[in-house]
C-alpha cells in the first residue's frame, strides 16, 4: 500500500477513520477483506504470497496500515512486512501494540516500512528503515506515502524526483481531506475514496505491470463499517465488507 489517509479523533463518531491505496505488482494475489482470526477477532486482506496483511482491525477497536518506506539502506528483508501488521491486531490497544513493534524490530530486519496504529486513544506511525523513529500524531486527518509522513519528508538519493513528487501529492491530498463543519465520517469516507481514484492527485497509479490494486475505507466507533474496492478506485466500486456483529460491538466498548 503506497497511500494511507486517517482521521483521528475528529469524529465523534468513530475515533478511527481510514482511506487507503494499496499500490503492488499486478501478479500478486491477494484476498479480499474478512475474518483473519478469530482470536483475537481480526478483519483484513491477506496477500497470498506472504500470508500476512497491509490494512485491518481487531476487536478491541485497532487499526493498522503499512506502506513501503523508500530508503537507501540495503536492508536484508527477513520478514514480512504484512507479517508484522498482523502482530500488531493482536494487540489489545495502540500503546501493547507499540511495545510489540519496539521489541519485534529489535531482532528482525525488515525492509523499509511506514506501520501507522491507531485506537480511540492513541495514534502513531513508526518509521524503519533499518532504525526506528515514531511520529505521534494530533487529532486530525493525517497522509502517509512512501516518501513521507505528513511534512516529515525522507527523500532517498535513488528516488529523488519521485519521492519528492509523491510528498507533494500527499501534502495536496491531506489539505483537501480536512474534516468540514458538520461532516459526518461517512461523508468524509465518501469524499476520500473519490480523492484516492482522482488522478489529479496521483495516489492511483497505472504502470508496467504494478499500480493501485485495492482500496479500502474503514471507520471504528459507534458503528463498525468496511467497505473496499478490489481494483484501482478510479474505475472500481466500493463494495460493503461483511464484518461479524462481535467486531462492531466489541469495537465500540473500547470507545
């Protein structure tokens, strides 16, 4: 995934409120939103490559997301980066979720990611690319790319002209995604899913063999909702996940 949007407590609604690209190679299969595991109750997609997951929920109200981090270090990849998303929902909040990061980057050596969490209470994204730095985040809408968190920008000497492009993209994005008066979290759901398909904004991509594969939308509060388009947002319609009663109810006790 090479674009992820959330909103933090800016909706009373739902404290969490995600809109997301996930940017891949064409060939690489992956499954559609639904029930990961049971204990704890996680929903998410799954690349079936890997077996691990880039966006999804737990029941005790986390979400979490991961991008590519572009960087210049030679790192050895030893893992999954989608393994370690699904580490993370089975955490019972945002803070045990930051200790299993902490520890897991201790003996693993991934390749470069950006891991945003985020619960009714806390939010962050953590930076690795070979060291760990986290970014806490306000409430607010807050954009993440390969490049960059908001306006911490890490531009690789390799990826120069596309890193720097991508900051600006998400930057235009972040701008037109702040919460109106009044919005409610399904119209703001609504308006960025059609940012995410927009080309002006260049968060869907089209290339050789990789681009926007998936999308998703997904809101954690009073109510649990999921919906996700299984292509390129542009020209593909968001569809409703089917999430079990038990994550909606358990999510919002955890409000």
């Amino acid at each position: 995934m090479c674009t992820l949007t959330l909103a933090w407590q800016a909706f009373e609604e739902a404290p969490v409120a995600v809109a997301a690209n996930r940017d891949e190679a064409l060939e690489r299969e992956s499954l559609p939103p639904s029930v990961y595991s049971e204990e704890p109750l996680v929903v998410a997609p799954q690349d079936a490559e890997a077996g691990g997951t880039w966006i999804g929920c737990n029941e005790f109200g986390v979400v979490a997301g991961i991008t590519n981090k572009w960087t210049d270090r030679d790192l050895a990849g030893e893992r999954s980066r989608g393994r370690l998303v699904a580490d993370v929902l089975e955490a019972r909040s945002a803070a045990e979720a930051a200790t299993l990061v902490e520890r897991e980057t201790t003996t693993t050596e991934y390749e470069g990611f950006y891991l945003t969490v985020a619960d009714s209470r806390d939010a962050y994204c953590y930076a690795w690319d070979g060291d760990l730095e986290r970014i806490d985040f306000d409430p607010g809408v807050h954009v993440i790319v390969n490049a960059a968190v908001d306006d911490h920008r890490d531009v690789p000497s390799h990826r120069r002209d596309a890193a720097r492009t991508q900051a600006e993209n998400a930057g235009r994005v972040r701008e037109d995604l702040a919460v109106g008066d009044e919005e409610s979290v399904d119209e703001w759901l609504e308006r960025a899913g059609d940012v995410l398909g927009d080309h002006e904004y260049g968060v869907c991509i089209h290339g050789d063999g990789f681009g926007t594969r998936s999308s998703s939308l997904l809101a954690l509060g009073e109510t649990a909702t999921y919906r996700y388009a299984d292509g390129p947002p542009c020209r593909t319609t968001y569809e409703p996940v089917a999430l079990p009663d038990r994550l909606a109810a358990d999510c919002e006790s955890h409000i």
